[in-house]
C-alpha cells in the first residue's frame, strides 16, 4: 500500500508594490507652476465685474466689457505671484500640514528659487497689462493689492485681527480695480457690501481650520493662538447679520422706487445663500472654503438665482 505524503504548502509569493515613475523633470516643472499659480482661485477674481455690473456699465458694450475684462487679467496675474510668494516663505510651515504638504514648493516639485523668479514675471506681466488702461486706477488697485499680500505672506499673517483685514481687503480692491478699469464710481454701500462680504469668507475660514485642525492650527497659522471657536462663529454671524443690513439699505435708498423694489427681492437669495453658508462652515474643514461657494449645489443655485434676478433687474429697468 502507497502512503501519500501531504502537499506541501506553495511558499508565499511575494508581490513588489508598483511605484509610479516619476514624471521627466521637462513635464514636472511646468505642472508644478501651474499648480501654484492654484488656477482653481482665479474665479475670486471675477469680483473686478461687481462695480461694472452693478453700476450698469456693462450695458455700455464692448468698451466697458473690454476693460473688466483686461482688470481680470490684471489680478489673475498679481494673485498668482502672490501665491508663489506665499508658498516660497511658508514651505517648510507647509511641510507641516495635513494638506498644505502637497504643494509642488513644499514638496519639492518646483524650488523656491524658481517660485520667486516665476513672482516676478507676474508682477512685470500685471503691471504692463494694467498700463494699458486708460487712467491710473487699476494699476493703483493692483499696486496696493500686491503690496499688502506681499505684506501678509511675510509678517501680517501672524497678526490677529489684523490678518483677517488684511485678506478682506484683497477681495475689496480687485472690486475697484474692476471700477476703476471701467471709470464707474463706486457707492460707499457697494464697497461697504463688498468689505463685509469679505471678512466674512476670511472669519469663516479661520473658524473651519480651527476647529479640524484643533491644538496643532497655531503650528500652521500661529495668529489662531489668539482666537476661539466660539469668538470666530460669533463674529461671522454678526458679520453677516451687517453685510445683510447694508445690502438692504443699498436697496431701499435707491432713488427710483422701481429699481429699489427690484433690489429688494434680490436680497431674498442673498439671505438664503448666507444662511445655507452658516450651516455649510459649522463643521470644520481641512478643504478650501472657497470650494463652499463653487462647488456646494444648492449654495451655486442661490447665487445664480441672485445673479439672475440682478441682471433681469438691469435689462428691464424702466
């Protein structure tokens, strides 16, 4: 009688994990800067439409679209040498970060050296667009932007308060770069609107990275040591209760009755959408809180519908 010995056990393969090849310094480099540039921000830069728009002067055609369209361009171009900059100075605060590690500068794919140089032809590339308007409005608007963000990446950043200003204003002067590029005087409630709308991004963001991140947020942004969740949530509620109150007082002090009746309607999604931004930012995020304002469905169809009813508002105006 045969006795059958037992299998023996098939020795373990051993799989070698597949590392991805990295990409040819030739097809890196320029990926890396376009990453930087963060082209997914360029949209804030729409703001430069507000004054034209609101102001009617859009309706004047190719002239008016022509010059927002050029002050577009302008802070495109000044907003990517500031995020060059920015990450240039905050690498290897960045090196730290749950997310912000990822950027081509802290990781490596694009030096700082050459963070620097791309800044510079930026600026050179903003201000020489920005002289081809007529008058010295948007180059001014575009000056001063440049001038404090470079401030902020270097020391204002880690001043509280000061730093949340600091942010407001940028979304403040791209608004009248875009009136000065279309020679239309902005209203002190259209730049009172604008102001508030803008710190109450910036309150926001500070209150979302403070919550997600906890203890560790100061290590990244270290002007957080000095705020509170419960002191950020409150200043962004009453920041928004203000920019409603001006908003509807812009509308009721038109000087036709149609237009302020108009007006007054469209403060009916402005509501809902800062309402709807309260509920999105009561969570803390590590993502962009930008993204709340592009990306969230229900908070886009808000705007639009502002939007809408602003631009039907202008075209049927009696």
């Amino acid at each position: 009688m045969t006795i059958q010995q037992p299998a023996q056990p098939a020795p373990p393969t051993v799989v070698t994990p597949l590392v991805p090849a990295r990409r040819p310094t030739w097809v890196r480099w320029p990926v890396a800067a376009v990453r930087t540039a963060r082209p997914r921000q360029w949209p804030k830069n729409l703001l430069v439409f507000a004054a034209p728009l609101t102001g009617s002067a859009l309706s004047r055609g190719s002239t008016a679209l022509g010059g927002a369209t050029l002050a577009f361009v302008v802070f495109t171009l000044a907003s990517c040498a500031v995020y060059f900059v920015n990450d240039a100075l905050d690498a290897e605060r960045d090196r730290q970060h749950p997310r912000k590690c990822l950027r081509p500068v802290a990781c490596g794919d694009l030096s700082e050296t050459h963070a620097l140089a791309l800044a510079c032809v930026c600026v050179c590339l903003a201000w020489a667009v920005g002289l081809v308007t007529p008058g010295y409005g948007l180059i001014l608007a575009v000056t001063a932007y440049l001038a404090t963000s470079f401030l902020y990446s270097a020391k204002l950043k880690h001043v509280p308060v000061v730093e949340l200003a600091v942010v407001a204003s940028g979304f403040v002067l791209r608004a009248l770069g875009g009136a000065a590029a279309v020679h239309v005087p902005p209203s002190g409630w259209f730049v009172l609107v604008c102001s508030l709308g803008a710190l109450l991004v910036v309150v926001a963001k500070r209150f979302t990275e403070l919550t997600s991140l906890g203890a560790p947020a100061a290590g990244h942004r270290p002007s957080l040591r000095r705020y509170t969740p419960r002191g950020l949530r409150t200043a962004q509620r009453l920041v928004a209760l203000a920019m409603i109150a001006a908003y509807f007082t812009w509308a009721w002090t038109e000087a036709d009755a149609w237009t302020a009746d108009w007006h007054l309607a469209t403060t009916v999604p402005l509501v809902a959408a800062l309402v709807r931004f309260d509920r999105l930012t009561a969570t803390g995020t590590t993502g962009q809180i930008e993204d709340l304002l592009i990306r969230d469905v229900p908070m886009l169809c808000l705007e639009l519908l502002w939007l809408v009813l602003f631009v039907i508002g202008l075209a049927i105006q009696p």
